[in-house]
C-alpha cells in the first residue's frame, strides 16, 4: 500500500511529519516504516487510532523555551505541574524540592508517564508524595520533536501511563556542528536573568558510511527574582487581603500567652497595642509602636492578632530560584550489515538549584523576668517552680540570615541495544541503566535548635531587639552547614519488542507486535546525623531510623494486533499484564478502532483499562513530619462567639505515613475523536476522553480533615487546651476519580497569501468533569474550575499560536489561556473568583544565511501579573504559583549557527 504524497487526512502534526518521512521514502522507491508514540507496531502511515500531539524543534525555537518544564507548561492537556516556581512556594517545608514534573489531565504526577527516545528514565529520587520523571534530567537541548500521547497506555507502557505519555524524541541521525546561545531577562527588575549556550557535533553518515555519532552539551544559568522588584506583589496588598495569611513569626517576637497568664494580665488591664486591653493569646509589646515595619506590621485582622505583630514574608521573598543546569547527550547508531543496527545512548544532566527562603523561626521559652513588658505584672510575682512563669515568644531570627539551601539533582542514563530485521520482524531490544540522585545541603540560616533555645532561655538571644555582640557570636556558632539529605533512585531494565505483517487483508497488512520487559527498581535515602537527632531548627526529620533502602523487580509481557479490515476500517488491540513484587500484577487491555469514510474525514476510538503501581516511597518511606498550609481550625472556632478565622489560623505539624499494603490503582478510560481535512494544509480535530480511576493511592488533605472533623477527628491530635497538635496523614487506596473532556484542534498550513506565508495552530482542553472521592462511600468533590486542596483543574485551557514568514523572515505570535476559577473556600471567608489568566508571546526569526539563524522574542508581552488568589496551599501568597509566571515580561535574543 503506498502512501499518498500528501495525505489528505493529517491527524495531527504527527502525521505531517510521519508523511514527510514516508513521502522522502517514495522519493527513493523504498517505503521506510516508522514508530508512532502509543503503538508497538511500525507503520508507514502516521493515523493511529490513538491522539498524538506533536511539538516540533522548530516550535521549540520559535517559543523562546530551553528546559522540558517550560515546554510541558504549554501543554493545554496539563494542569497542575510541578514547577521551580512551585517549589519555591513550598518554603522549605515540604518533600521534593527541585522537582519539575509532568501532569496529564490533572490526575497527578504519578499518572504521567514520561520516556525518552520510548524507554523510562530513572524517577526523581527523593521521597514524597509525587513519582514522576524530573523533567530537569530531559536533555532539552537534544529534542527533536515531542509525542504527547492524549491516552492512557498502560497496555503498552505499562504502569503510570494513566493520565497519557510524553515521549520526548532526540536526533537520530546527526552529522555537522550546530551552535546556539540564548540571552534573556525580565524587563521589570531584571530577575530570573537566562544565559544558555548549546553545543552539537555529529559525523558520520548511516546511508553511505554505515555509522553516525553525534553529541550534545548544553549549560544554562537563571539568576533569582525577588518580590522586591515585581510590582505586582505590591499590587496585590497581601497584607490589606489576606493579613491570616502572613506569618506570626514576627520580629520584635510575638509572645504566646496560656489560658492563665493571659486572664492575669486583662485582670491587670495589660494593654499592648496602646488602646485597648488584650483578649487574646497573642500579644506584642511592640503593637503599640506599630511594630517593625515594613517586615514586621500591626495588622489588627492579621495572623498576629489586635494585640500582636503579622510577619510580611512576601514582601521579601525569593519568588524564582537562581540554578544552574547543564546535560550532555550523546546516541551512536552503527551497522552491523545483515539488517541488524546497534545502538547506544548516554545522557547525563545536572540541575543545582539555591533556593533562599525567610529567617528561620522558633517558638522559645523564657522565664517571665527576662519579658520586660512584664516587669510589673503579677506573672513576675510567681514563684521560681511555677511553670506559669514560662513565657513562650514566636520569634523570627533575622539576625541569623535567610534560610538558604542548595538542592543538587543528577540524573545519569546509558542504553545499548539493536534493532534490526529478522525473517520478516522488525525486532528491537535494549539494556536501559538510569540514576536518580538528589542532595540537599544547608548553606545558612539552618541552626542548632537546642543552642538557640538555650540562648533564648538564659538571654544570650532577645526575641524583642537586637541581640548583644555574644548573640550575634552564637548565631554564628550555631549555623549547620553541609548536606541534610541525599537520596538515590536505580532502574535497570531489559526490553524487548518485535513486530511482523502477517497476512494481507483488504485494507493492508494484518500485524502484530510482541514485547516484554524486566525491570529492577532501587530507592535508597539518607539523612545527616544531625537531622536523624533532630538538632536542625527549620528542618523537619524523620527520625533516628529514617535511612531506608528498598528494592522491587517488575516483570510484563505484552501485544498488540493491527488489522485492516477494509481500506476505510482498522481495527487494533493491545494486552499487557505487569507484575510488581510485592504490590500485584494487573492486565491492561486496549481496543481502538479507525473509520475512514472518506478521504477527507477520520473517525477514531479506543477503550482500555491502566493501573498505577504504588511507589516506593508510598509503600515503605518512614513516617515524616511536615507542614500543613495556614488552615482555619473550627473547633478553635466555635469555642468562643468571638473568633476570628485569623485567631483561629495556623500552619499545623503533620505527620505522613506510608502503607506497604498498597495495591495499584486501576482505571478504565474511553475516547471517541474525528478528525476532519476538507483541503490541502487545512485539518480540525475533536476527542471526547472519559476516565475513571478506582483504589487511589491518597491521603486526605488536612482541609478535608478539618472540614469533616465528625469522620476525621481522630487524626487530628490535641493539647489539653484543645489547640491542635499534630496532624495524621495515613496513606491508603481510597475512593474514585472521575475526569472527563474535550481536545480540541486547528491546524492550518502552507496558507499563501500575497503578504507571505501564513500558518494557525490552536490546541485547547475543555474538561467537563472532575471530581474526587476522599473516601469510599464518600460524595465526589470537584476541583473542576474550584481550587481544591492543592491545586485546580481549569474548565477552558487552550494554547494558540499564529506563524508568518517570507523569504528569510518569520514571526510567532501565541497566546496561552486558562479559564477563571472558584477560590480555594477558607473557613469563615466569603467565596470568590481567580481572574483568568492569558498570557501573549512574540517572536521574530531571521535566517541570515543557510548557517545563521537570529532570533529576537518577549514572553508575556503584555505583562500579565497573575491573578489574585486566596489559595492556602503554597507557602507564597496572594497567587497560584504551579500555573502562572511571576517573571512578568520577558525578552530574550538567540543565535544559532550551523555548519553541514
């Protein structure tokens, strides 16, 4: 069967480039069959029953991007990604720091799956939450093009692949040397400055010499951005909107009064904020003075209360880390003659990220003599036992610096195998050895608790001024510097897969593919010794026995079957069972369908089931201690008529638990499309997609917890005063998710007009349905279009992007949108809206010459600052920092330089 040249059917920019491929095989009387993303079977025609979407280099280029997160980001299917400017959000207090990570649908980084060149690389190392692929070990700089396959594949990829699959595609065949540099800064403060350079180098022809080797190294630096110098976090008035949502850590410190001690001093008509007698627990000499603007403020409806001072920590934070990373890929394809090639890869890259963070905080004890607000008060009259003398103050030691720590992530990956032709099957397998490894080091600001609280305690430290030349001595004295953390993560693999064309059938070859894979998975994690003693103020440990090392063997077999029915009707199907040691096997099958009518219309269907293995960490990582997000207690609450959710408002200790009696989740998922060319370079597109996963691996959310506190209160762990403890996080297969929408597309090429060449691509997402079950037999909670927990999923995303071009000229311009949304839903706060948030870019290209290509562009033209949000979830406030871009402004300039 012979491809037309051009199709008239293009189902995606996939297609038109699988067809440019078999078009070049006509050209030389020799069809060449090619691999498609979702499919084990070669194929000379690119229509697969299965969307793909396609991100070509040259729309790399044209976008101003260098790292695989930037590019993920532009996906309208994904929402909710892990990004730098979330992690810096998390402030320190939460797992994985460092991770940048793919997430299809929404469902969650552990249901993305992510390969490179078709093959897994080694997961993010250190433990959490979240199993994924860091898409700093992605060697940017070397991608082709990108196949994001809209559709769950685990009956070919197996685990994790619910949510769909994202295969970046490096060069194959390479020869000359191509130089790129890249420049580029925000116009407003001149943060989050980009410097990049890329070096690539190839020799040697596969068709006439038989071999080809190429390589690729590429180094980028960004510098920090800073709230000081983005407008917009002024703009906001953080302090005026959410003042609950500060801190209480203030300096001069805030003191923390108990029942008796605060009754004391209203009978002594104690008054710190200079009008009116206190009544309430917290309370600041310094209130009167108005505190210690601009870090410290009096904010009477802040988290400091009437009576205390509210810590501005946006005014001052690192909003964008400074970091550092660097890879080097390298392929080598050789002919062995008799149809067989070998073949092999390295890729290594290295991300070292310096995230700066606030003063550190601590809540100190001191006897009530060394309180000099307190000199007179009856408190001072106690005897020496009495433990009502002990006064606890909240205090942010600005003194000590900020908290700076560095996060090192490498990741390490060597492939070597064959591919070739074996009587009459297209084989191909492969050893696949791939390192995770993450360190994370204290640089300053990370203290000795016990030295601090001693020297609070004995008043070598003042909580309410500056501290002497021996505090400033001690300070120094106690800073722990060196590495806190270092985790390792190892995958070894052997695949293999085979297809052959059977018989004919009216429509084609009848085909099928057979695979299999085994595959050993190794997480190891290490903590200091000074963190295993829990000496590290602002650090959260997890105890003496929190060195872990595990191991698992996985083991699947898999086929697939194409069958042409007729010229307009294939069918396909697909089996894959895995097998995880401990955890349990599971089958995943798959059928699609393809109906073509006419020459100008496709049909398209598929239906299958996944399943997601839990990870290690979900299965065997010891329980650890963290931080909630600033969340209203109620029973704080309803104990007194006079209340507010800023009284009742804290960040709560959590601890987290894994479950080695987790079992996979499953799901079952369906997709209907058409696809619709009525001319040449003119192609529109529309998939339904419906999934729903059973037996979630999950914990419940702590604002889940204490919204339900009649089903949930046992996890919540109290002081004899009814304040709240800590937190208990179980880990458990729990509930149902449902998700269902629309993708839809437009691709217009090659338009002619007297002015130039015109092209219009649009890609958008309409989901219709998400929703959640926090338990079994619990109502479905959606985060369609409401911030839940810890994210969103927008009703409406779509990417759009216009090109021109004549002669040696070209320009971009695109635009990204998401739909607004419900706000997060704190207790005792009137709901309300997040802004939409549309984001226009522009670039322009000239090709100098056939070597020279210069390229100019701005990112977010416009200066679109991110919407106001309540969201309590992320240590920065008053925005969502997983979705929008705190740059502001961006422009950059490239210069590429190629010589074949």
């Amino acid at each position: 069967m012979k491809t037309p040249c051009p199709s008239r059917i293009a189902v995606t920019a996939a297609a038109a480039a699988l067809l440019a491929l078999s078009c070049a095989a006509q050209a030389q009387s020799t069809l060449e069959r090619v691999e498609i993303t979702g499919t084990a079977i070669k194929r000379i025609e690119g229509e697969t029953a299965l969307p793909v979407q396609v991100i070509t280099r040259g729309e790399i280029d044209k976008a101003g991007v260098t790292t695989a997160a930037e590019l993920i980001a532009r996906i309208s299917a994904s929402a909710n990604n892990l990004t730098d400017g979330g992690s810096v959000a998390y402030g320190g207090f939460r797992d994985q720091m460092g991770f940048n990570a793919a997430n299809l649908r929404g469902l969650g980084v552990s249901s993305t799956l992510v390969l490179l060149n078709g093959r897994r690389v080694a997961n993010f190392a250190s433990p959490g939450d979240a199993a994924g692929v860091d898409l700093n070990s992605i060697p940017a700089a070397a991608i082709q093009r990108v196949e994001i396959l809209l559709d769950g594949a685990s009956s070919l990829y197996g685990s994790d692949a619910i949510g769909g699959v994202i295969n970046f595609i490096t060069r194959k065949d390479f020869s000359g040397i191509e130089i790129n540099a890249l420049a580029g800064s925000t116009t407003e403060g001149h943060g989050a400055a980009k410097r990049s350079a890329t070096v690539a180098g190839g020799f040697g022809d596969f068709g006439r010499d038989g071999f080809n080797v190429f390589g690729v190294l590429d180094v980028q630096k960004t510098s920090s951005l800073n709230a000081s110098k983005r407008q917009f976090i002024k703009d906001l008035d953080i302090p005026g909107r959410l003042p609950d949502l500060l801190s209480s850590a203030s300096f001069p410190g805030n003191i923390r009064l108990s029942n008796y001690q605060r009754d004391t001093l209203i009978g002594e008509g104690y008054s710190s904020n200079g009008s009116t007698v206190i009544d309430s627990k917290t309370v600041n000499p310094a209130a009167a003075a108005g505190c210690n603007p601009p870090a410290s403020l009096y904010l009477p409806d802040g988290i400091g209360g009437a009576d205390g001072c509210t810590f501005d920590y946006m005014r001052d934070i690192e909003l964008y880390p400074k970091s550092k990373k660097s890879s080097i890929f390298g392929r080598g394809i050789f002919n062995l003659g008799g149809g067989h090639q070998a073949f092999a890869e390295v890729s290594l890259a290295r991300a070292r990220t310096l995230y700066t963070g606030t003063p550190n905080r601590v809540d100190a004890d001191m006897d009530v003599s060394r309180v000099p607000a307190f000199a007179g008060s009856a408190l001072n009259s106690l005897d020496a036992d009495d433990e009502e003398r002990i006064i606890t103050v909240r205090t942010r030691l600005s003194e000590a610096g900020l908290r700076t720590s560095e996060l090192v992530s490498t990741t390490q990956r060597v492939v070597a195998g064959m591919t070739g032709l074996v009587s009459g099957w297209d084989y191909e397998w492969a050893l696949n050895h791939s390192t995770s490894k993450v360190s994370d080091r204290d640089f300053q600001g990370y203290l000795n608790e016990q030295m601090i609280l001693d020297g609070f305690a004995n008043g070598t430290l003042n909580a309410f001024g500056p501290s002497s030349a021996a505090g400033l001595a001690l300070y120094e004295k106690s800073q722990i510097r060196g590495e806190v953390r270092h985790a390792t993560g190892n995958m070894d693999s052997l695949d293999f897969k085979a297809s052959k064309a059977l018989t004919k059938l009216a429509g084609g070859d009848l085909a099928v593919a057979i695979g299999g894979e085994y595959r050993r998975e190794k997480q190891n994690y290490h903590q200091s010794d000074a963190l295993k003693q829990d000496l590290i103020l602002g650090e959260t440990t997890q105890g003496p026995d929190s060195d872990f090392g595990k191991s698992r063997k996985v083991g699947a077999v898999f086929g697939e079957l194409s069958a042409p029915i007729t010229k307009q009707l294939e069918l396909s199907a697909a089996l894959r069972y895995e097998h995880y040691q401990v955890s349990g096997g599971a089958a995943s099958p798959k059928l699609g369908l393809k109906y073509v009518p006419m020459p100008e219309l496709l049909l398209r269907a598929s239906i299958g089931r996944g399943f997601r293995a839990p990870s290690l960490s979900d299965l065997y990582r010891p329980v650890t201690e963290g931080n909630s997000a600033t969340l209203v207690d109620p029973v704080c609450l309803a104990a007194d008529p006079t209340n507010t959710p800023t009284d009742c408002s804290d960040i709560w200790v959590t601890r987290n638990f894994s479950n080695a009696k987790l079992k996979p989740e499953k799901s079952r998922q369906f997709s209907l499309g058409i696809v619709f060319e009525p001319r040449r370079g003119v192609s529109l597109n529309a998939d339904y997609w419906n999934i729903e996963k059973t037996n979630l691996i999950s914990t419940l959310g702590v604002d889940v917890i204490l919204g339900n506190l009649a089903k949930y209160g046992s996890l919540v762990h109290r002081d004899e005063d009814d304040a709240i403890e800590a937190v208990d996080l179980f880990k458990e297969n729990r509930g149902k998710q449902r998700i269902s929408g629309l993708d839809l597309g437009v691709n217009l090429s090659g338009l002619k007009t007297d002015f130039g060449q015109f092209g219009l691509r649009i890609n958008g997402t309409l989901t219709l349905k998400s929703q959640q079950q926090t338990g079994d037999g619990d109502p479905f909670v959606s985060n369609l279009g409401v911030f839940i927990n810890d994210g969103v999923v927008q009703r409406w995303r779509h990417t759009v992007s216009l090109d021109w071009e004549t002669g040696p000229v070209s320009m971009t311009l695109s635009n990204s949108y998401l739909q607004g949304y419900n706000d997060q839903h704190i207790i005792g706060k009137p709901d309300r809206k997040v802004s939409a948030y549309s984001l226009w870019n522009m670039s322009a290209g000239w090709e100098a010459s056939k070597s020279t290509t210069l390229r100019v562009g701005v990112q977010n033209m416009l200066n679109k600052a991110p919407p106001f949000s309540q969201q309590a979830w992320f240590f920065l406030s008053g925005y969502d920092p997983s979705y929008t871009d705190s740059r502001g402004r961006y422009i950059y300039a490239s210069l590429k330089y190629a010589f074949r």
